[in-house]
C-alpha cells in the first residue's frame, strides 16, 4: 500500500515496496538498451529529421524521470503494516461512499497512484477534497466537501476496509 503523510514520508506495504523496487532495478538496467537506440538512430544522419533519434530521446527522458521519482520514492518509504481493519477511513483503505442525494454507493482506493496503478478501482489522494473530507470518518458518518464548482457534496462513509492489493 502506498500512501503519503504531511512530512512527505510514503507508507509502503512490504510487497509495494518490492513492486516498485523491481521496475526501478529493470529501468536502470535498460538504461544501455535506450543509450545503444539513440546511438544507432543519431548514426543514421540528419538529427533534425529523424524521428527514431528525437523517439528515443524522448523515451530516455520519460524514463529518467520514472528513475528519479521512484529513487526518491523508495529513499523517503517507511515500510510497514497495512492499516487495521478498524472502520476508519484513512489512506491504505478501500472506502465505500454514498453521496447525497444518490441511493448507489461508490467504491475507492484512499491512496496516491502509485499503488493502484494496476488495479481496476479508482484512486483518490488523501489529499483530494472528498480524501482530505473523508479522512478520519467512522463508518456510517457524513461529511462535506467542496466541489470545483463552488457547491458543497455531502458524502456518507458506508464501509472502510484495508485494501488487499
């Protein structure tokens, strides 16, 4: 499970922290890979019209950021227990919503993107106006929060479970 706290320390499971770990290690080994393409394309001649050259530099950029952001994830990760399955809605948890007004209940991940990246749920951060509303709700307890539009929502907090990944 992956999720921030205000001192900017990200709580991982221990298998999330492995997950992501393992793509840093597999991006850092495909760093010669993407070396050898952008060489072989910068042979190829005109740099200023060739598309495989500017590609690769392209890819090269994209994955250097990835490096860079799970370094310092991975650096900044306090690895632990998923949260207790206590009915409290807090980042780590799948929580099921019903909005006022609606009578169909929603489900989430409570967390940041990182770790629901393969998952079919949807993710709201902690830090997201119906995540910082909710964080802290007992089942069973509604709270409002503010809508882009300037209108308030209120939400009631059906179910809080910790995510099983």
């Amino acid at each position: 499970m992956v999720t921030v706290s205000d001192a900017g320390v990200t709580w991982l499971t221990q298998d999330a922290y492995n997950r992501l770990k393992q793509e840093l290690d597999e991006l850092i080994e495909n760093r010669p890979a993407i070396a050898a393409k952008i060489n072989a394309s910068r042979e190829e001649g005109d740099l200023k019209e060739n598309g495989g050259y500017h590609a690769a530099r392209e890819e090269q950029a994209h994955q250097e950021a990835r490096i860079r952001h799970l370094q310092e994830l991975l650096r900044n990760a306090k690895v632990g227990e998923a949260p207790a399955n206590d009915g409290l809605a807090e980042p780590g948890k799948v929580l099921t919503v019903r909005y006022d007004g609606d009578d169909d209940t929603e489900n989430f991940l409570l967390a940041t993107r990182e770790e629901g990246a393969e998952g079919g749920l949807e993710i709201y951060s902690p830090d997201s106006p119906i995540g910082r509303a909710l964080l802290g709700a007992k089942e069973g307890e509604t709270r409002s929060y503010e809508l882009p539009n300037g209108s308030t929502q209120k939400v009631t907090l059906v179910k809080a479970v910790p995510y099983a990944g």
